[in-house]
C-alpha cells in the first residue's frame, strides 16, 4: 500500500512538474540581461542637475548625453538621459510639460529581445498591457501592469545597447497586499522565466520601518535582474513604499557619507536585519532609494 502511495504520489509530482515546465516553455524568454533595467525617475526641470550630480557622486559610474525628446506617444517634451552606475542604471525624466497619464507611474523599464513576443508573454502571464506599442526616437516602447497594479515599461531598441555588467545587481523593490501577491509572483515568473530564491514568511518587520512583528519577503532571481517582493499589511511609515529600487553596496557608511556630501538627505538611518544592512535616503528632486550592503547573519 505504501509503495502504491508513494508511486502516485511521484507520478503527480512529475506530472504536476512537467505541466508547469510545457506552460512555461509556451512563453518565451524576452530578457537580454540585468544591465538593461532601468529605474525611471521623474523630478522637476530645476532638479535634473542636482539629482544627476548628487546620484552619479553616491555610486560612481556616468551620464549619457543629455537630449531635450518627446519620449511618449502624444505631444510632450522632457530632458533624457541615462544614469549608468555599477549598482544600477537610472533613466532620468525632466518634463517641461504636463506628464500624460499613467506616464511617471511606471517603476521600471525592461529591455525585450522582441517587443511582439514580450507582449504576448505579458499577457498570457495575466499582464495588462496599459499602454500598447508605441515608437520613440530609438525603438519600442509599452507598458504593463501586472497583478497587483504593478506597472512596468518594456523596450525595444532598433539597433542593440551595449552597456556594461553591473557590480551588484539593484533589487527591483515590489509592495503588494497577501490579496495580490501569489497572483503577482506566479504571473512574473512566469514571463520572466525567473525562480524564487527565498521565501521568508516571517521577515522582520523592521525591513518595512515597523516597531515589532513581521512580514513575508518573497525574493526573485530571472534573466531581468534582482526583484524583492515585500508582502505587508500595508500600515507603513513614511517613507517605505516610496522605493522602487534597493541599490547593494560594499560600505553602506561610506556611501551614505557620500550621498549626504552630494546633497541628499537620509531618511532612515542603518539598521541591521537579516544579513543585510539598510537605508533610505532620498535625492533632490525626491527620489527616494533603499540602499545595502551584506553582513553576517546574526
């Protein structure tokens, strides 16, 4: 009887598996790599300079030329360029004209080998695609919302980028209700052909800015980069929830003596949880970043 069990059980294993690797080889993979996603970030005019310096002297790296372009599918104007560090790449907005919506309520944008292809696995993986494909002035664009409201922009370049690995790989920030989040994580990895790394139930709520208790960190790894899936009761303090990325750095102290020396302020000071050392600072025009370095578990 025992062996008969175990055989079923085996066999639904297998089958089980077996169905979610046809499901997911029914999606293409439309990654090119971790490089190419970029945070997108929008401040005022004024505060494009300010932010530029003030990121580019936290954690190194350089800017693209700075070009004045009508990014979007429908009259506007913005400054544009490219902020490319080792531990992540921000594409940085300065609109001189009223932004259209749901422009500047995207967290992210991802670049696709195909834009056609990308699209299509969106939506199998229960994606909505919120803004269909539009031409800018060097590819594709759209943009998604997954389960959960989480919206992202995907790219596609005519001619392919080259940019450099990065050193550490940001971790691309995700809040979301336990209403939402399985739906989100399924749909995701399923278009990323991602794989949970770590699924820790039972967090310190610290992480998310609360005094006690705790919290469910899902974390992701998939041919796009680093993702971190904070599930909370949403009763959070200001400013967690503002941060879209988490940028890991070798000395957290020595970044943050540099980000207050360039202008920005800190909003939450160091604290240790977990294997990870953390802040929030925010940047003139207001961007707010989660920033890390790893440390021995205690």
């Amino acid at each position: 009887m025992y062996r008969k069990v175990r055989a079923v059980t085996l066999a639904v294993t297998l089958l089980a598996g077996a169905m979610a690797s046809s499901a997911w080889a029914a999606t293409p993979g439309v990654a090119v790599a971790p490089q190419y996603d970029t945070s997108h970030v929008y401040v005022a005019p004024a505060d494009v300079e300010r932010f530029a310096q003030s990121f580019l002297a936290t954690f190194g790296g350089k800017s693209t030329p700075q070009v004045v372009v009508n990014v979007l599918p429908v009259p506007s104007s913005t400054t544009s360029q490219l902020l490319q560090t080792p531990a992540g790449t921000v594409s940085l907005f300065g609109f001189t004209t009223p932004i259209p919506h749901p422009f500047g309520q995207e967290r992210n944008g991802y670049l696709v080998k195909d834009m056609d292809v990308a699209l299509k696995a969106a939506r199998d993986n229960g994606a909505a695609v919120i803004v269909s494909d539009f031409p800018d002035p060097i590819g594709r664009d759209a943009v998604v919302q997954w389960p959960g409201g989480v919206n992202m922009q995907l790219y596609w370049h005519t001619k392919s980028p080259d940019y450099a690995a990065f050193q550490t790989v940001p971790e691309n920030r995700v809040y979301l209700s336990a209403d939402r989040a399985d739906r989100f994580i399924k749909a995701f990895l399923g278009f990323s052909h991602g794989k949970v790394v770590a699924d820790d139930k039972h967090a310190p709520a610290v992480e998310v800015g609360q005094a006690s208790g705790t919290y469910r960190r899902v974390e992701i790894t998939s041919p796009f980069g680093r993702m971190a899936v904070l599930v909370t009761n949403g009763q959070l303090p200001y400013p967690f929830g503002h941060e879209t990325t988490g940028y890991e750095v070798a000395d957290l102290a020595a970044t943050l003596t540099k980000a207050t020396g360039s202008g920005a302020t800190v909003l939450v000071p160091s604290f240790d949880s977990k294997g990870r050392r953390s802040a929030l600072v925010q940047f003139p025009g207001g961007y707010v970043a989660e920033i890390h370095q790893l440390i021995a578990a205690k």
